[in-house]
C-alpha cells in the first residue's frame, strides 16, 4: 500500500499541471462568457487554493457556495459545475502532491530477545519480507525477566534502555518496539508510516481489552491509544473480532469490529496455539489464489549431494502394543529411499507377539543399516524412558536428524524421509489418517485445558482442500526432527506424567517455541487401527477386514484384482458361464490353509452332519466351516465387497446387496481321505470356487468338471476363483486328486 502511494507522485504532478492548466482556460478563456452570465466580474481571486488549511471537498465547496448564491441559467449550472469539479480535482490533486509528514523519516523496528527460537525467526522472516530494518537487543544474553507468571519485565526495558543510547542523537527518526516470538508484521514502512501519521502524536502504544497500558498516563507523555488496532491487533480477547482475508497472493489480517487492517499483529497471552494456526496464513505464508508459498522458501536440496555425504539420521521405531499389519510397517520403512549407511536404527519393542517379526527385519537388514539397537520385551523399558533416551542417544552420535516412528504407521511414500529434510521445519510430520476416517496424526487447536480441538481449518487440512505446511500445536505416531532442536526436547515425553508421552511432549515444543508442521503436500500413508486388535489366531490380520479395510486388501486381494472391472474387461471363461477372476494373494491362500489347519477340527465327509441344522449334508466333504473358526462375518464382507461386483458384472441383471451365504467352508481332498466329489447341483444362486494352492506342486489330479456341457478345469490357479450358477444348469462333480492335498475355498452365495 505504502510502495503504491510513493510511486504515484509524478503522475499526480502530471494530472495536477492539466487540471491547472484546465482551470485557467475557464477562467482566462471562457471569462467573457462567465461574466457575461453574470456568474462572476473578477475570477482570479480564487487562484491562490489553500494547500493544507482545507480539505480538497472543503476548498472546492467554499467555491461552489459563492457560485450559488447566485441565480443562474441551465448553461450557468453547467459552467458552474464544470468549475466545481475542476476545483475539487485540482485541490485532491495538490493534497495529494503534498508529502506525509513522516515520508523522509527512517522506519527502524526495535525488539528484545536473548535467543533464537521458531517464533524468532518467523517474526524477522516476515519483517525482512517486506524490508523493514530490525534492531535485536540482548541476543546472546542471559533472560533474567521471568515468565509471565511473574512481574519479571523490567530485564527487558533495561536491556531496550541500554540499547537505545546510540540512537538518542538520531533525527528523522522513528522507532517501533514490538516483542519478536509471538509477532508477525504484514507490511512495510511505508503503510506503517502513513497509519502512524494519522495519529498526530509522538507516541502510540498498542491497547487491548483487558490490561496495559494505563490509560491515565496517556495525558502526561502525548501518548494515543491504538484501540482501533491501526496498527497492532493484540489477538488476546480480540480472536472473534478478525479474520484473515486475501488479495491475489497477498494475505492479511481485517478487524471486523472496527474495519481497520492491522500491521503488527501479537498473539499475546494463552492464544499462541491459534495465533500460530493463523500465522500459517499470515505474511502470504498462505493464499486461496497461490497456495502455500511458505512451503517454497527455506528449503534443504539433497540433490546436489553425494549418498555418503547425505545427513546421518536416527531412525527409531516404537512399537507398545499389539500392532496389525506389523509386516508391511518393517517393510516400508525398509523401502524408504535414504542410504541405510546413514541410518541409526533402533527398536523399542513391549510386545511378545512381534518378536519374530522384529528378528527377522533386524536379520535381513542389520549389516546394511550404520548402526542397530533392538530393546526387547523381557528388558521391560517403558515407552516415555525409551523415547526420552533415543533423544540423547541422537545427540551423542552427532546425528543430523531424528525419525520417530509408531508401529501404527503404514508408510507407502518412500521418498518420505528425504521430502521431510528438504522442507528443512524444526519438527515436521507427514500427515497421516486412519483411512476413510478424520482420525488423523495431528490436532488442529487445542482446549482450554489443553487436551484436543477441532480448528476452523482441520478439515480442510485432513481432507486436503488446503495444502501446505501447517503449524499445528500437537503431533503424534511420525515426526522427523532437526537435531539442534533436541537439546531443548530432553526429557520431553516425561515432563509431565499425567500426560500421555506424546501430548507431554508437544507440551514441552510449544514451551520451548520448538515449532511442528504437518505437511499434507503428498500422499505419505496411513494409521493401522489398532485399538480392537483380535491376537488370538494364528493369522490374526485375516479377521482384520473390518477395522483396516485398505490394508487387509493390500495384503490379500489379487493385484489384478481391479482390472475385472473396468470398462471393456474381457473374462475368462473356460465353460459356459463359468467365469474365472484373479481374487487373492498367495498370502491370502497360505495364511487361510494354515489357519483351518491350525483349527484341525475337520469333518469326517459322512451325510451325518451335526453342524448343519437338519444335521444331514447330501454331498458330504472333508471340511471346515468358517463359523468354527470366527471368519463367518468377516467372509461375508468379503463377499459383499470384492465377489458381489464381479457377479454384476458377468450375470447382468441380478442384483442382491449384501449377497446371503450360508453355507462357506474350506474343503481339504487327499488320495487317501476324500479325493473326490460325485455330481451335484449346489444349493445356490450362484457358487463360488478359490483354489488355495497349486496344482502339480502341492498335488496332483483334481478339478471341476461340468456334465452337462463335458467342458472341466483341470489347473486351476492359486488365488483365482471360478464362479458358476448354483441350481439347475451346472451340475459339476469335483475331480480325483491322486496325489498330495488340494484346498479350496466354497460358497453358497444366495440360497
């Protein structure tokens, strides 16, 4: 606003030199016509126009009343108009042309800090944007003045006194003294100057609803009160009375109780956390037309660098309680794109279940990571003490940087770790979110008491309608920090043992104005939920279909799974509506034989049959019904979400959602158990048959043969179903397995 104003002054030379020019033609030119009309006998009285006394309005109305008083004609109304607006032009014009009082004064910004914290350095980024000259005082020095729940500020006008003596003598001079940890300043001298003018006094002090400064004083020291925040908005007390707005990518601050757009703007007070939500935007950190720009700046390249000179980094990874998906976790964090010989890992492990999990990452990586530490269960550390000592044990090695990771972290980005350093933040997190849920890694706000709230922007951050770099007040489960941060972090997760480790420690960041990000700029991964965790299998991830759903189907859907569905798909078809599809992993098919194995209780293959309700099955098997073993729920949301859209797809025009199954087992053939199957229609609408191993490896013989059209499948694939209509049509029998065991999975669908 204020580079805007200076830059238009030979223009408004220009315009005021036509204007002038204007008016001497209607008054030396057109003066036999005026006086013809007996407007007026003499004109160049009104020549000599008061700069300063009068207002350009009040300078052109003292002419416009003096013409009115006389009775005119339609064209003396039009010449007197025309008089009148060149008057008024003319005197805006000259107003204009005039210079602030404050226009030739230097603008230097005064503050105090004794050290450099985040605050500090988002305080001096956005004065140096918009170029304003700082002077620091007492960096470097000891803080005697206490906290705010102490008197303890006269450190700080005794450090400002002593740092003011040089500047005694200095004219032209105009000082503005702001705290720097909690301020951000939004525009430059010059705005700052003109609203300063405007106040007409030496001094104008900041004011706010509830404490300093002492009005009574304001009479003895030519003191004004910025009550209407011209100039500085103090936030404490005053959060609903603004709002942020923009201007292409310029962002500020409006006052929508008094209309004005503060410069200075100070979260005093108990607001830090929303003073710093709102700083995310504040300085053009954020724009609705340019995004994040704050995620541009500052950054750390790793490109240029060599692997071996890549930054050493303290991995560690925190696993309390028992965890699904634990595999693809060590797996992940495996495929990160880091050298591992710049990588200390270490291993904080409570549980017995993930024993074996852990020694079997640790023995397939352990000579290409620099350095492990594994911390088993039978040492019994708590979680706070190893979180705490994988902090020092960062500062002891020298390291540059330190990943914190839960076992509940499903990272699928691996490009992760370096993305994180290059936005180079004191504590940065990727956003994480338990999928198709709000449930994130993060808080937006916080409570009156401290514990969770839902900032106006949470959404729109977790939903990414905004992305960016966000100041967040509390991160938890995955965090990289910048190792000169950590000094101040000792001990953090213990401070304060009525807290969880986690929120104790974003207490101690706050405090230390140690800043955390969450940066939603990329898709990172996710958070297992690991609250009901079923562990009384064998193959506890199988009956997780409810609770993670997108990582039971990364785990057991077939790759190509999908492809059946898109527009266009052609589908086997090896008999007469007999439709083959890819269905699951080899994983799945292993970990289910294993599971029923592990159950042992299989049926004999006789008719009588006490599971069933009649207790009579016509065409018995060896086998195990999914009810014995827990699955039958999670099999039928197996079928409503994976084998329904493929039936629509191949049997158009039959629609039944959820599909019923009452009937699902595994069945088990051997040579010299059940090896085969005589010919029978199924109880269903349609049925269907996964193999669950491999023919010519696992067995030998087998298949589905179908009588009425002769047609048989001879191999099937393991992971790959076959379905077929159940009643009438497809009278199949199942094949002689003359060697090994042949699993497949059955069901009923629709009885």
């Amino acid at each position: 606003m204020g580079r805007q104003k200076a830059s238009s002054q030979p223009v408004l030379q220009k315009i005021r030199l036509h204007l002038l020019r204007q008016l001497q033609y209607v008054i030396s030119t057109e003066s036999k016509f005026l006086v013809k009309l007996n407007i007026i006998k003499n004109v160049k009285w009104i020549l000599p126009i008061p700069k300063n006394p009068l207002s350009p309005y009040q300078s052109a109305v003292s002419v416009h009343a003096l013409l009115n008083a006389v009775k005119m004609s339609p064209a003396q109304v039009w010449a007197r108009t025309l008089l009148f607006a060149l008057c008024f032009a003319f005197c805006l014009a000259s107003q204009e042309e005039e210079k602030s009082p404050l226009q030739d004064h230097d603008l230097l910004v005064i503050t105090v800090a004794t050290k450099e914290n985040d605050g500090f350095r988002q305080f001096m980024k956005s004065a140096k944007k918009y170029g304003l000259d700082v002077k620091v005082f007492g960096m470097g020095q000891e803080w005697l003045g206490g906290t705010m729940d102490s008197i303890g500020g006269g450190h700080k006008i005794n450090l400002l006194k002593e740092g003011l003596k040089p500047y005694k003598s200095r004219k032209n001079l105009i000082l503005m003294f702001v705290d720097s940890y909690d301020v951000i300043i939004t525009a430059d001298k010059e705005a700052i100057l003109e609203k300063f003018s405007k106040f007409n006094s030496r001094v104008v002090i900041s004011a706010e609803n509830t404490c300093w400064p002492d009005r009574s004083l304001a009479h003895e020291w030519d003191i004004k009160l910025d009550t209407r925040a011209e100039i500085f908005q103090n936030l404490n007390h005053a959060l609903d009375e603004i709002m942020i707005k923009y201007k292409g990518d310029h962002s500020y601050m409006y006052n929508v109780k008094t209309g004005t757009l503060p410069i200075v703007l100070h979260g005093n007070g108990p607001i830090k956390p929303e003073f710093f939500r709102l700083s995310n935007y504040l300085a053009d950190g954020w724009t609705t037309t340019s995004g994040c720009q704050a995620c541009k700046e500052d950054l750390l390249d790793l490109g240029s660098m060599k692997e071996a000179d890549y930054p050493l980094v303290q991995v560690a990874l925190f696993i309390e309680f028992p965890t699904p998906f634990i595999r693809e976790f060590f797996q992940r964090v495996s495929n990160l794109i880091y050298p591992k010989s710049n990588i200390n890992l270490y291993i904080h492990n409570t549980e017995e279940l993930h024993t074996g999990d852990v020694s079997k990452f640790v023995d397939e990586f352990q000579d290409q990571y620099n350095r492990v530490i594994v911390t088993p269960p039978e040492k019994r550390v708590t979680e706070r003490v190893a979180r705490d000592w994988v902090i020092e044990e960062c500062m002891r090695r020298n390291c540059n940087y330190l990943l914190m990771l839960d076992s509940i972290v499903q990272l699928t980005n691996p490009e992760l770790l370096t993305s994180l350093i290059k936005q180079n933040r004191s504590i940065i997190a990727p956003m994480l979110m338990r999928p198709g849920k709000l449930w994130s890694n993060f808080w937006g706000a916080l409570s009156h008491d401290g514990f969770y709230a839902r900032s106006e922007d949470y959404m729109d951050i977790a939903e990414k309608k905004k992305i960016g770099l966000w100041n967040v007040p509390h991160l938890g489960n995955a965090m990289l920090i910048q190792a000169h941060c950590l000094p101040a972090l000792k001990q953090a997760h213990s401070d304060d043992l009525n807290l969880d480790s986690d929120m104790s420690f974003s207490q101690v960041a706050r405090s230390k104005m140690v800043f955390m990000y969450v940066d939603n700029q990329a898709h990172w991964g996710h958070l297992v939920y690991a609250e009901y965790f079923d562990t009384n299998h064998l193959n506890n991830e199988l009956f997780d279909i409810f609770n993670n759903p997108l990582d039971w189907k990364e785990r057991y859907i077939h790759k190509d799974y999908d492809k059946a569905l898109e527009e266009g798909a052609v589908i086997e078809q090896p008999c007469p509506d007999v439709y083959w599809f890819p269905i699951v992993t080899d994983t799945f098919c292993d970990e289910f034989v294993a599971e029923f194995e592990n159950f042992g209780k299989w049926s004999g293959g006789k008719n009588h049959d006490p599971r069933l309700a009649g207790g009579y099955e016509n065409v018995p098997t060896v086998d195990i019904h999914m009810n014995q073993v827990g699955l039958e729920q999670q099999w039928l949301k197996f079928l409503e979400v994976y084998i329904r859209p493929l039936q629509e797809a191949v049997f158009t025009g039959y629609y039944h959602n959820p599909p019923q199954a009452i009937m699902n087992f595994i069945v088990r053939y051997r040579p010299d158990e059940q090896p085969l199957l005589r010919p029978h229609h199924d109880a269903s609408t349609y049925t269907i048959n996964i193999a669950l191993n491999r023919p010519g490896i696992d067995f030998e013989g087998g298949g589905c043969r179908f009588v009425r059209y002769n047609c048989s499948i001879t191999s099937p694939r393991k992971g790959w179903m076959f379905m077929h209509p159940g009643r009438l049509t497809h009278y199949h029998e199942g094949l002689r397995t003359t060697s090994g065991t042949r699993y497949i999975m059955i069901s009923f669908v629709d009885p």
